[in-house]
C-alpha cells in the first residue's frame, strides 16, 4: 500500500527521513540502514542539500529506496528554481518511479540524521502549480506533450504555533496549498499534544489530513542545542527535565516518544519521525511506541 492509499483508507501512517548520501559515500547504505524497520514505515524522505559545494543526488537515492521497496518522499524546494528546473526535476522524479512530493512553507527545518539546519523559506505556489497542472495533463510548460502524465501525492509542511492560534497568514497559506493540490500538511515539531490539538481544531474545517514531526531526543543536551541553535522554546523545559534527572536516559527517551506518539493517534493521521541521529535507532523507537 502506498502512502497515498494509506492515507485515503485514514490509516494511522508512520513517515521518517533519512540522509541523502553526500560525495563518496555508498547510496547502497541508505536501504542498509532502513533494512530492519522495512514494512513498518508507509514512506521515507529524501531532501536535496547541498554543502560545500557537493550536490546531492536526491531523485537518484529515491529511485533506490523505491526500487527495494520503500515509499520514498522527494522533499525539495521552490525558492532557488525556476520553473524550467522544478519541471525537469520532478519529470525525471516521476521518470524513476516517484510518485511522493514534500514542500515546505515554513521558515527553517530541522532534517536528517544529524542536527541540521535547512532554510526553505515560503514557497512558489503559483509556481509549483503551474507545473504541477501541467505534468498532470501530460505536457510541458512550453505545451510539449510527454510520454506520460505525471502526477504526485504533494505534501505541504506547516508551522505549527506554540500554545497560540493560527496567525491569519499561515491558514491563508495552507489555502493556497490547498488549492495546488496538497494531500497532507507535515507539521512542525510536536512536543505538547494539548496545544496541538488546539490548532487541529482550527484547521479541520480544511478536511486535509495532517502529520505531526515528532522528533527523538536521547539527551537533555540535544533539547538544549535546538532551542539554543534553531528556535528558543522549541524544546519544552518539562522535557529537558525529565532527560536530564532520569537515571536511565535511555529509557526516559523511548517514554517520552511512546507517550506522544500515543496522545497523537486520536489528534492526527499519523507522524514523521526525525531520528536526530542513526536511522539504526529508529527501529527500538517503534517498536516502543508500538507503531507496527
């Protein structure tokens, strides 16, 4: 069952991310890496980076997931393409089997296996739409029919406000989304399930389904880093307290994810899990919450 279908029937879906391979490194480690959870995760994603000048191969490691039986998510960016450049990159994407597609609208993401930043800023509606429109009907923007249409299960992020409503700007956002196509909006990190269930509220009327990122912090330190580096708050104090004072960290961790994961089933479609770390954890993490 794809992510799509899962979706559709309202299963309760589990997503993850994993590190794009970068310079000499062996594609052939992503599917070692998320050999043990295969079956357990409706989709992985995979987002373009660049550093130091090293490009990575992003739709090539998703053709790889893909071929070895994984959903793999294409997770890109509008802000720095034109619509000649997302054009040939979703083509070849669907070309290789991809049938997955994340964008974001807010203003920075915590991603892949280690901490790091990623600016995405807000994205090219309009731009992304006309090009999606377009593949969807068979044809380029310059009205070249293709082989075949191209149509992708699109994925929106959104942030998710702290104990706050909804700025107006952020539900006119989700509305453009919307109107683009997106099948499910991916949230920004979720640590107080009753706040979040508040801006579930505000946004039911949109009847999209929504996937919290839940992340796994081993350490009060890592909860320190993120609210120090990426966004003060971030990282609730309550949480850092409790990885800080249990004798058993590791222990405290996999509570603390089984325990959100828990108040989630009842408040959302399902989560994305970000493993701070080695895919190799991801494994205890879900078989702690249950999930699978």
């Amino acid at each position: 069952m794809n992510l799509k279908e899962s979706l559709e029937k309202k299963r309760f879906v589990v997503t993850s991310e994993i590190q794009v391979p970068m310079g000499d490194e062996e594609p052939e480690h992503l599917v070692e890496s998320l050999g043990r959870v295969k079956g357990r995760v409706d989709g992985v994603s995979i987002q373009e980076m660049e550093l130091e000048g090293v490009v990575s191969d992003t739709i090539k490691s998703c053709s790889l997931l893909k071929a070895n039986n994984f959903n793999a998510i294409y997770q890109t960016t509008t802000r720095d393409k034109n619509r000649y450049q997302l054009q040939k990159d979703l083509t070849q994407a669907h070309e290789t089997g991809v049938d997955n597609l994340l964008v974001f609208t807010e203003d920075y993401r915590i991603t892949g296996d280690s901490l790091q930043e990623t600016m995405f800023f807000h994205v090219d509606s309009g731009k992304l739409g006309s090009v999606l429109d377009h593949l969807k009907k068979g044809m380029t923007i310059e009205g070249k029919e293709l082989e075949a249409r191209a149509e992708f299960l699109l994925g929106s992020g959104v942030e998710t406000p702290w104990g706050k409503n909804m700025p107006k700007k952020g539900m006119e956002e989700m509305e453009d989304m919307i109107n683009v196509g997106t099948g499910y909006f991916l949230t920004t990190p979720i640590f107080d399930v009753e706040q979040f269930a508040k801006f579930m509220k505000q946004v039911d009327p949109f009847k999209v389904p929504v996937i919290a990122e839940v992340m796994i912090l081993r350490t009060a330190g890592m909860g320190k880093f993120l609210n120090r580096h990426f966004k003060s708050g971030l990282v609730p104090e309550w949480v850092i307290q409790k990885l800080a004072q249990a004798p058993d960290k590791k222990k405290a961790s996999m509570d603390l994810f089984a325990d959100t994961i828990k108040n989630l089933r009842d408040v959302c479609q399902g989560v994305h899990i970000i493993t701070m770390g080695s895919a190799d954890h991801l494994v205890d993490y879900l078989n702690a919450a249950k999930l699978r």
